[in-house]
C-alpha cells in the first residue's frame, strides 16, 4: 500500500509543479473511471512511452472539418520518439470497462509526427468517407497516385477501329505478362465524338482494350485503393489479371473484340470505385492495370475511356464523441496498459486544450488551435469566453439613427467590425461608440485577444431607407469567396461551397432568422457570365457553418417549417432582360393542382453583401430531404438529368430502361407489370403538363423522378421549366406530339421512352385522352392557369420593375412578356386538344408502289416476281445462261386471297423460295415452295396475320434475311411498326410506338444488325436498330436515330460502306402535318448545301449531335419514286435506282469508302444509254454475284417488264415479249 501511495504522490507532484489539479487512481494502476471535473484546471499524468496525447478539441466550430466537411471535434497524437510506430493495437477509451473502446487502424505514424482522430462518432473506421466515391468535377486527389490522368495506354480497338487484331490474338490481354508490343501507344482519355480526347479513335470503335503497366516500390500507406474513370457507356477492369469492378459489361468473362456495353452511359463525370479489398492483388515490381472501356453500339455517336488508379487517405474516426462538459480520455497500448491520459474540464467553442512542447504534462488552452503540427501558439491557464450582440436588433432603421455592439466576455477584449461582407481579423476597424446609420449597412463583428479572434463574428444587416415589397434575403461573406462562388462555371460538390452568412426580413423589415450557411453557384447555361450577370445559388445549412436547418417558414405554402437546404433561383432562361421571371414557378403549381408532388417556392429580394441581386425565387431543392419532409420517412431513390443520382442509388432507374426498351406493352400483363414499377397517373399528368406547356427544353433535359426504395413506384417532377408557356425560342402553335415523336427531344430520354412505351397500349391510349380533357377543364383550364400567372405577377411586380429600372431595361418588355403569357393560356387548352385529337385518331393512308422482286438463284436462273391488275401473282424466270425467259402464273387455290400490293420475295437455305404479300383485307401472306426450279410441287400458303393473330397491314411489308431467318416488318392502319420473324416457329413484337410510320418501313440487315427507316407521320426520316446479338423471343431492344432539318417523302434506305451509317431519302416539298421543333438544327443546316425540294438526299451519321445532309447530284428531272439499293460487293460500291418524272430510270452510285467527299456520288441515265422505254413503276435491282452484272426490272408505260442490264455497258432486254407460254399482260 504504501508503494502505490509513494506513485501516486510523484504522479501528483508533477501535475501540480504544472499547476493542475490531480485526477484520481484506482487499482492495478489503472486510474478510477467516469471521474468528471466540472472545472479548471485539466489533468494529465506524465506519458510513459513515445505516443502520447498532444491535443483535443471538444468543441469544434470554426475551426478544421473533418474528409466529410463537418466540424467534428479532434484529438491530436504524438509520435514523440525518433522511430516511425505503428499504430495497430493502440486504442482510445473514456470507459476503462471498456479498454478496446476504439481501435487505431494500422497505420504508421513518422518519428515526431502528428496524426488526427475525429470523435465523430462516425461508423466507419479508417476507411473512405461516404462522400469519398461521389462524382465531382474536382474529385479529392489521390494520396499516392499509381496510374496518372492521361497517362499512355496501351490498346487494341475493336468495330471500326479494329485492324490486325483478333480475338484469338488478345486472348490473356488482362494478364500482366501478355506481349503488349504490337499495341498501339496513346494517352488518355481515349475514345471518338466528344472532342476531348487525347486519343482519338475512328468513329464507330466498339471496344478499347486498354492496358498500363506501373511498379510499386514500397508498400501503401493507405490500403483504400481507388479506381477513377470516366466511361461512355460501359467498362471492365482488371488489376494484375483479376477483374475488379465492371459497369455495364454484358458477360463475366474477359472482354475481346466483339464486346458491347449493355447499357448507355454518358462521359463527362469520372466516377470513383472503391478496390480496397482488391489492394491485396497489387504486388511489388511490375503490375498492370487493364480495363476495356465498352460502346453500345458500332453507331454510336461517342466513345469515352479515361482512367486513373490510386489511393486516398483514409480519415480516423473514433466511435465516441468527446462530451463538451467534461470528461477523461485514455489513451490503451496493445498490451492494455495506459500510455497517456488526459480528465478535461467543460471545453469553450474553438478553443482547443493542448500540451505546452516544454513539458511532458503540461495543459494549456490554445485561442488558436493547431491540428496536426506542434502546440506553438500562445496559450492560457483558463479558456476566454465572449458573446457580442447589436443594440436595437436587426430592424429597419430610419436614416441617423444608432446601433451598438455590445460585449460580455470573461476578460478584456477588443471589438473589431466589418462592413463589407468580409470577417474581421486583428486589423478590421476598432468599434469604440455607436455608430450612426445613413444608409443600409452590413456589419461583423468579433471580439479578439491581441491578433486572436475569441467566439464568434456576429452579422447584422441594417436596412435603412426604401423597403422591398417582398421579403429579403441578405447574403454576407468574404467579397472573394462571392467571386468565386459566383464566377465558377464548372466547380460543384462540398469543394466549391464557401461560408457564408443569411439573414431573413420580412417585409416590415423586421429579421425573422439569421445563421450561417454554405454558398454555392447553381444551374447549367446559368453559370455563364461575369460578375455582374445575375445568376442561381444553392443554400446548405450545415452545423460547420451554424445552425444545421434553418428554422424558418421561408416557404410558407410548403407546409414545411424547416429546411437544411434552399435553391434561390435566378430564371436564367425566363429573366434578365428578355423575361417573365414567373414561369417555371407557375408550370410548379400548376403541376401541384394536378396531383403531383412539387417544389414549392417564394419571392424574395436577394442582398449579397448590401449589392441588389434583384428578385429571386427561393425553392426546395429536390432530394431525399425534401421526400423525407413531404411523403415520410425512408429510403428514396432521386434520378435527375442526365441519369445523375442525387439520392440512393442508380440500380432500379437502370432496370426500368432496360425492361421498357424490351417489352411489348401491347401485351396488357407487361403493361400491368409497368403500372406496378411506375405511378401511371403521375406520369401522365406530368407529360400533359409538358406538352400543353410547350415546355420543349425537356425531357432530354430538366427532370427529376423518384421513388421510395426499393419497391416504390418511380414518379416525375417538373423542374427548370423556363421555355415553358411561350418561353422558347418556337412559335406558340408548335404540335408537341410533333416535338416528341419526330422532333427535338432526341436521344435516349427515359421519359420518352416510358411515353412510348405507354401509348404501344391500346387501353392507355385511350385512358391518356381522357386526362387531357380531363385536366384541361380542371387544372389547366384558363381560368386557373391565369390565377397563378396573376398571383405570381402581383406578387413580383413592384421590385421587378425596380430592378429593371437599376438595371436598364425596359419595364414594357416585361410586361408584354407576362401579356404574352396570358395570351398563350387562352388560346393553348384548345390548340393542344386539337393536336391530341389529331395525333391518335392518326391512320395509315396506304400505299403501294408499282415494284416487281427481283431475284437470282444459285444456279444463275433469274425470276422476277410480279403482280397482274386482279391481283394475280405471276413469274418471269430466265433460263441459266439468261436468253430464253418464261412466263407463269404462281398457282394457288382459288380460296387463297390475291395480293393487294408489291409482292416480296426471299430464300431460305434448305428452303425453298418464300414469296410474301398483302391481301386485300390487309393479312400477310407467305408462299412456299422447297424445291427451287419444281414446278410440280404445289406452292403451300400460310396465312401469318391469323396465325399470330396480327393486327392487319396497312401497306406493304418487307422482308430480309438475316443469318438464315426471315424478319418481316410492316406497320399496320393504326400507324404502328411490327416485326414479325421465323426462329424455329413464326413470332411477333411490335416496334416502339413512335416515331410513327406514316406508310410502310423498309427493313435491311448489316453484319450484326437490323434496320427499319421510314419516314414518320410528321415527315421526319428515322432509322430503328435492333442488335441481333442481344435480341431475345420476347424482348427486342429497338433503339432509333432521326434525322432533322429537311421534310421528307415516301422510304427511305439505309446503307453502311464501313463503320458510317448512311441514308438515302426523298426530300419533299413541305412538312405534312406540322414541322417538328428541334433546338440547334437551323444553324447547323444553315453551314450546309441547301436541300432543294423534291431532290434526292444524302444523310450520314458519324457521331455528331445530327446527321449531315447533301443533296446528291441536281437531277435532269423530278425524281417521283423511291430508290431501290444494290451493294456491288466484290467493288464494295452502293448503287441506287429512281423513276423520275420522264420515266427514265436514273443510277447513282456512291463511289466513296466511308465519309463523303467531293465528287462521292456519280450520276447515270441507263434508259438513254440503252435507249429504253420509259418506265410507270419503280425500279428492282440485283447484282449478279455469278456474272457481276447489275439488274433493274421495272414496269414500262406500255405495260411490258422490262430489264436493264449493265456489263461494262448499258443494254435493254423487254422481258414480256421474250417470255415464252402462256402470257398475261401485266397491269400498268
């Protein structure tokens, strides 16, 4: 006993030689737990190795925040020997019933070095923060770097780009010793379409199999292994031969040349993946990074591959807090023993409680705390405590009258003040007496301790002569963080967000809240302009900054009296000079009334350090915040533009794009299986508003959809809506249905394929007419739609016409905006129910052109398919060496209906010819017979429309086979697109419903695809792909590009000399119904040749925003039938043949590889040349693979068939007087 009391005597003794208090000690040597001190001084024993308590902050801020930007509190060890440790085994404590409390992570701290643990309470430990793997613009940098941002890569390319590689020669390309030499050598990003990368591929490139070798030296301080890439549309990657992560990679297996991504994913962004638990797979010496950065498709417009691989720094985060009151912490050795200890008093805000350097136990408090560096500063016995405050609060203020700073503080301290946004500092200006008021006026305040600020900078906002109509928001921070924040036209995320200070007046002037915040710059096209431009910011109430919500009703018609979060929104394309402001906060409510959830919003001034920002609409920001507050608590997933994820995770958005993209909903058990995935009356009231709206910057572009996780039906919210309601640059009559099914809203928009998706079913065609009557008498009556035009306008009027008198503009130009405003509501209701009526009661008119089929068998026979003026189907067939021909009729019995239309005509292998039409009743037909050239066997009938019970055809099918199947596609009266196809048996699935065919499709097949063109019902060329790799039974995944700018007539055809796709079509004299509205497209054809009327056109596709246009040569005569296609392989040249309106048949040829150039297309008159008749139908052609002649057949004027034949030359041959046997005179 008397050996323990000696110890604790000298522990005592040291501590009091200090001036501290002694903390008690229990048995074993281990000192008593939950003994508190309620005041000063701190306790601290002597350290008995070299790792010791440095510091603490129990109260944390102002100060440092913590790898998730939030003012945790700290403690700070010490590594006070001259050997590096390792921190394994160590633990921190405040329970000695709890020694392992927490445990350091195993890492090594240098030899006088200074680590930080965060008592945040915090789950995770050692690892990444949660926000560490979020998409930024300016992502953390790595702590070690292993693979750098455009490093050089190693890569084989595969689609367009591939050259002497095959997948037998990559085979093992991920494993570290694969012979790499005979790949090509560039940095990244690689890829084609995006003008951004440092290597560029050719267009059309489907996969980039990309490999990097690095060495490691010396082993990781950090094992939190980070891969970054920026991908566009999937990736693999591998580390050392073991595949790490994968996003969008359809197969398990490694990729090779042949490899597609399965789903499309926009560049733009890198994204980070956590390959921690990979970490063991690096190795010293030589490793190697691959990755194979995958396309969707072989058309697609871009490529993306940029990646880079390195560490970060994990952060130490304690799962304890430190109690502000008081508390003890111990610091535990791996053999459970105590090294260091500290009992603290209550703590101070932002003072921290440190060790003196020159001593071993001495503790002092810190004014300015010094995380992770030595305890240098001045310190003090005991903390210092100040609290100012202004005297009359925040009101408005009559021009001469005072206000006072008042202080109560523990010790002298100095007042210093600021008047222009910035915190004081030591040098700010002294307050000594009241200071009087003149004008408005900003102040800050803080009480300092020689050049050490004490608490905190206290803000005040006098407002002092005229008072705004509307509340006011007065923003205060340093003039330079404004600047920054205002003038960052890329910065996004936590880095780009600056402290600031808010306060709130009502219009009375009187200050309704006050607290400090974070600042961010807000928007897209937005962020563009100077300092002057007027631009949006996002408020974030976050504790670093002051209070953690903002307990205010700012919003009062949100029904919510709190907010952590606030978008102050500038209008940027419904203000500044040319706009109304109030747009995009009436399409809100208008949404509201028709039962969709919105964001709510308020008018307020905004003051940014005293300047004027002018009127600013303050509303919630969209997040799992602002779900939680409106719908409850829980899980939600928050999808934006761009497929962004701004909560939850992207998982259940992904798999509702790729079950609408193949599923046929006119199946009603689909449609009932989307109705459980999607809020169907939401959705189509969110559509309706858009439409009626004309709100064409959208759906590609401004929109939020969200759910409750993870089973919750997805539903959509208006946002950004500024073009809506006149605001775009299109007139007020534009035809929405043209704007979504032909015109801008291009590309792969979720929320127009679930409109397509929806309207390919019958019944909710249907149910969707009846809403737009329905919310055109109720929501979006004219009445109610003015209320909230008028209540808007009111409540803005008096300060908007103030700052367009501050600023120059013209108040007549706002109010003729809000005129036209007006305008619009009155005459929309009836204009958008008029498009709405036209759009599905849309019936195919019918059409069939006057062609023969045209083909060629194996042994050189050539047989020309025709139809009589009844119907009747009739053969011309050449003999073998092409001098005799024949002419017969195809017999059926009576019983079978004749054809109404073109016939087609196609061969299976081991199958016989097949010949397909349309009855008269529109049922598709097929013939077959299996012997080629056996004219006794019976040709047997298949009525397909009965079989598959189809709807019936409104004109013409086509047909192609592809890899030995036949795939039919026709579109049917209601305008709708079908497949219909042999695999094993006759199946069926219905195109997307839009674009809508306006006649009939033309379907043609390259190498590993399927392509459907028509042109719509507004006029508009488009092209549907079908990639056959990935089509299933009963899923196909038809994608389609359109092409803008020019109308265009009759049906288009497709070819594809290499990796470009090319199209060529009819151009017409006008638009049919309405001309489709596409942004962009004026100026980009406005750099082009000119696309006369009634030419024939060019169009390709080489990754660009739209297609290129060319007319091909100026005809000698009107070209009035579509062109027939031959592709002359062995010269890989495309030939296509028209009727003009002299009844000549006209060849052009397209003698180019790939991209147009001059001279690309060479124009020909066969029937001058061979001085033939003219012609009444449209040419057939075929190249002949036995002779390498090429073939057109067509019907002359004088109701003969008759041939065109070119060997070298061009020669005539009449086909009906050369035929010999019965004889029927073709129809004309």
């Amino acid at each position: 006993m008397r050996v323990l009391l000696t110890f604790l005597l000298v522990v005592m003794a040291c501590g009091c030689d200090d001036g501290l208090l002694p903390g008690g000690v229990g048995s074993a040597g281990l000192p008593s737990s939950g003994h508190r001190s309620t005041g000063p001084p701190p306790t601290g024993g002597l350290p008995t190795g070299d790792l010791r308590l440095n510091e603490l902050l129990a109260s944390n801020r102002r100060g440092r925040r913590d790898d998730q930007g939030r003012s945790s509190d700290w403690i700070e060890i010490h590594n006070s020997g001259n050997q590096p440790l390792q921190l394994g085994g160590y633990h921190l404590t405040d329970d000695l019933k709890d020694l392992d409390k927490w445990a350091f992570p195993n890492s090594r701290i240098s030899a006088g070095g200074y680590q930080l643990v965060w008592m945040s309470g915090s789950p995770h430990h050692g690892g990444l923060p949660p926000d560490a793997l979020k998409p930024s613009k300016t992502p953390t940098p790595f702590e070690t770097t292993l693979v750098k941002p455009g490093a050089n890569w190693k890569y084989a390319l595969g689609g367009a780009g591939q050259t002497s590689f095959t997948n037998k020669s990559v085979k093992g390309w991920t494993a570290v010793d694969f012979d790499d030499s005979a790949f090509a050598v560039g940095p990244a990003g690689i890829g084609y379409g995006d003008d951004d990368d440092a290597t560029t591929v050719p267009d059309g490139t489907t996969v980039v199999l990309a490999r990097h070798t690095f060495t490691l030296n010396e082993p990781l301080g950090s094992q939190a292994l980070i891969l970054q890439v920026d991908y566009d549309d999937g990736f693999a990657a591998y580390l050392n031969g073991t595949r790490v992560t994968a996003v969008g990679c359809r197969d398990e297996e490694e990729p090779n040349l042949d490899s597609l991504a399965k789903d499309s994913h926009d560049a733009g962004t890198a994204e980070r993946f956590d390959l921690s638990k990979h970490s063991g797979l690096l190795r010293p010496g030589k490793n190697v990074l691959a990755i194979a950065g995958l396309n969707i498709s072989k058309g697609s417009s871009d490529l993306s591959l940029a990646p880079a691989l390195g560490t970060l720094a994990t952060a130490s985060h304690a799962n304890f807090r430190l109690k502000k009151s008081g508390d003890t912490l111990y610091l535990i050795s791996p053999e459970k023993k105590i090294v260091d200890q500290i009992r603290y008093p209550k703590q101070v805000t932002d003072q921290s409680l440190g060790r003196v350097p020159s001593t071993r136990s001495s503790w002092r408090y810190f004014l300015t705390p010094s995380p992770g560096s030595s305890n240098t500063g001045p310190h003090r016995n005991r903390p210092v405590k100040s609290r100012l405050s202004y005297s009359p609060e925040a009101i408005a203020f009559k021009p001469g009258d005072h206000i006072r700073i008042l202080q109560q503080s523990s010790t002298d301290l100095d007042i210093r003040f600021t008047s222009d946004g910035s915190a004081p500092d030591a040098s700010s200006r002294l307050y000594r007496d009241p200071i009087t008021l003149n004008e408005t006026t900003l102040f800050r305040a803080a009480a300092f301790s020689g050049r050490e600020q004490v608490g905190d900078t206290v803000t005040a906002t006098c407002l002092v002569g005229r008072q705004p109509t509307l509340p006011v928001m007065s923003i205060s921070l340093k003039p330079e963080d404004f600047v920054d924040v205002h003038l960052q036209k890329s910065g996004k995320g936590r880095g780009s967000e600056r402290p600031a200070f808010l306060e709130v007046f009502t219009p009375a002037g009187k200050r309704g809240a006050a607290t400090g915040f974070g600042l961010r710059l807000h928007g897209g096209a937005g962020r563009r302009g100077d300092i002057t431009t007027k631009k949006s910011y996002r408020a974030y109430f976050r504790g670093v900054y002051g209070d953690k919500r903002l307990d205010y009703d700012i919003i009062p018609n949100a029904g919510i009296k709190n907010f952590d979060k606030l978008v102050l929104r500038a209008n940027f394309g419904d203000g500044h000079a040319h706009g109304a402001y109030i747009r995009d906060q009436v399409i809100r409510a208008l949404h509201a009334d028709m039962g969709g959830l919105c964001s709510n919003g308020s008018w307020y001034v905004l003051l940014v350090n005293l300047q004027n920002q002018g009127v600013f609409n303050v509303v919630e920001r969209m997040d799992d915040e602002f779900f939680v507050s409106h719908l409850g608590p829980g899980d939600y997933d928050v999808v934006k533009t761009g497929d962004r994820v701004i909560s939850g995770t992207r998982d259940g958005w992904s798999e509702l794009r790729r079950f609408i993209r193949s599923r046929d909903f006119s199946n009603q058990a689909n449609f009932d299986e989307l109705a459980r995935r999607v809020d169907i009356e939401n959705f189509t009231a969110y559509v309706i508003l858009n439409f009626w709206a004309q709100n064409f910057d959208w759906p590609h572009n401004n929109w939020y959809a969200a759910r409750r996780a993870p089973q919750g039906k997805w539903f959509f919210l208006c946002w950004d809506a500024e073009w809506g309601l006149g605001g775009g640059d299109y007139d007020p009559d534009v035809d929405p249905y043209a704007f979504i099914d032909s015109g801008g809203a291009y590309g792969h928009s979720m929320i127009r394929a679930l409109f397509f998706a929806m309207i390919g079913n019958p019944g909710y065609c249907k149910y969707y007419q009846r809403e737009v009557r329905r919310h055109l008498s109720g929501a979006l009556s004219t009445a109610n739609a003015l209320r909230h035009v008028h209540r808007n306008r009111d409540a803005i009027a008096n300060d908007i016409e103030h700052e367009f008198d501050v600023r120059g503009y013209d108040k007549q130009h706002w109010r003729g905006q809000i005129e036209e405003i007006e305008s619009f509501i009155r005459g929309g209701g009836e204009i958008f129910q008029q498009y709405t009526d036209a759009y599905f009661s849309h019936k195919n008119p019918g059409r069939s052109d006057d062609r023969v089929a045209l083909t060629e068998a194996a042994d050189g026979r050539r047989h020309v398919l025709y139809r009589t003026a009844k119907g009747q189907l009739r053969e011309l067939s050449s003999a073998a060496d092409g001098t005799t021909w024949s002419d017969k009729s195809i017999t059926i019995p009576g019983t079978i209906p004749a054809s109404a239309g073109r016939p087609s005509v196609y061969s299976l292998p081991q199958a016989g010819r097949r010949i397909l039409y349309r009855g008269e009743k529109g049922h598709l037909h097929e013939l077959s017979r299996p012997a080629e050239n056996d004219t006794t066997v019976a040709w047997k009938h298949n009525d397909l429309t009965t079989q598959l019970n189809l709807p019936v055809a409104g004109c013409d099918p086509s047909v192609v086979v592809a890899r030995g199947k036949p795939h039919i596609v026709y579109v049917d009266q209601a305008c709708q697109a079908h497949e219909v196809w042999l695999n094993e048996k006759w199946r069926h699935h219905p195109l997307p419903a839009a674009p809508r065919p306006a006649t009939d499709a033309v379907i043609t097949y390259t190498s590993s695809a399927l392509q459907v063109t028509y042109q719509t019902m507004f006029g508009a060329v488009c092209e549907q792909n079908l990639l056959l790799k990935n089509a299933e039974n009963d899923k196909r995944k038809w994608s389609h590009r359109l092409i803008f700018g020019s109308p265009a007539k009759g049906s288009p055809r497709g070819f594809s000399p290499k990796s470009i796709r090319h199209l060529v079509f009819r151009s017409a004299e006008k638009w049919p119904l309405r001309q489709p509205f596409v942004s962009g497209v004026k100026t980009v054809r406005e750099r082009e040749t000119p696309i006369p009327r009634s030419a024939l056109v060019h169009a390709w596709y080489d990754g660009k925003r739209f297609w290129h246009l060319e007319p091909i040569e100026n005809p000698a005569s009107e070209i009035v039938g579509d062109p027939c296609v031959i592709h002359n392989v062995p010269t890989t040249r495309f030939h296509f043949a028209y009727r003009d309106a002299r009844g000549h048949i006209i060849e052009t040829t397209f003698r180019s590889e790939d991209i147009p150039q001059g001279g690309s297309w060479q124009l020909a008159d066969p029937t001058t040349l061979a001085n033939a008749p003219p012609a009444s139908g449209e040419p057939a052609g075929l190249f002949s693979a036995r002779t390498g002649s090429r073939f057109y057949v067509y019907r002359g004027r004088d109701g003969h068939l008759h041939e065109l034949r070119f060997d070298g030359s061009w020669t005539h041959r009449d086909l009906t007087a050369a035929a010999t046997g019965s004889f029927s005179k073709p129809s004309r």
